[in-house]
C-alpha cells in the first residue's frame, strides 16, 4: 500500500526548494487517488511526437452519443451514463460486451489542449497537444 500522504514538498527538509507547489501537491495526490478508484473501462495514453498525445479508451458497444467529454480545471473528464439499451422484445443469448456507466478523469498540465476526439473501430481517440507559452521556454539570462 502506496502512503499517499507523505510528500517531499511537506518534508521541511525540501520545502524550501519548492515555491508555489501547494497546488501541485494537491493535483498529485488528487491523480493518485483516481488510480484506484477507476478500472473501466481500459485505456492507453500515447505520446505521438514531442508536444502531441492521444488518449485511448476501450469503448466497444457506445455510440457517439454515448459518451460525454469535458474539460474544467485542467481535468479531463470522459463519462458515460448509458441506462440498459435492451430493446422490447429482444433476446440474448449471450451478452459480453457489457454497456455500463463510467467516469474516467486525467489531470491535464495547464499548457495542455484538447484537440479533438473520434471514435475509431471501437476506440475513442482524444488527441491533446502541449502548447508551451514563450515564457516558459527556457531562455538565457545575460550577466551584466
């Protein structure tokens, strides 16, 4: 079992070499607490070049429709809140792929965007992109 409350930026030691983490800390340990909580439905993250994402969720049996994305706070939320899509009057046999409600959330880096999303042979694909400010890059710093 992971101590999710321990954290070099509380340890006194190291504290003063972090300024102005407090809301980095939060977001960690918020991410960490999503790893346990969620396990449907599968996904992969995959880093495409440099700047460019795409997150792949394992979406067999949804329709577009289906599905719900959003961004807010730099979390990106995928949900689905599908009731039993059995029609009157139909018989399974067999019923494997199973259609149930799921909420996955990815904290998200306040330079990354989400570009798009498709649905691709029972993939959902959103394609996210790190923009990078110019003041952020690093930059050289003449001595005078």
């Amino acid at each position: 079992m992971v101590n999710t409350n321990f954290s070099v930026f509380n340890d006194p030691v190291y504290r003063p070499f972090f300024i102005g983490y407090q809301d980095v800390v939060k977001r960690i340990n918020d991410a960490a607490a999503q790893v346990t909580k969620q396990t449907y439905p599968p996904f992969n993250v995959k880093k495409v070049d440099d700047n460019k994402y795409v997150v792949e969720l394992a979406v067999a049996g949804f329709e577009k429709t289906d599905i719900e994305i959003e961004v807010k706070d730099s979390i990106l939320t995928i949900k689905s809140d599908v009731k039993s899509k059995e029609q009157e009057g139909e018989e399974w046999i067999h019923r494997g792929i199973g259609l149930r409600n799921f909420t996955r959330q990815f904290t998200l880096a306040d330079t990354v965007e989400v570009q798009s999303a498709e649905m691709v042979n029972g993939m959902l694909k959103i394609w996210l992109e790190n923009f990078i400010p110019e003041e952020q890059k690093p930059k050289k710093v003449k001595i005078d």
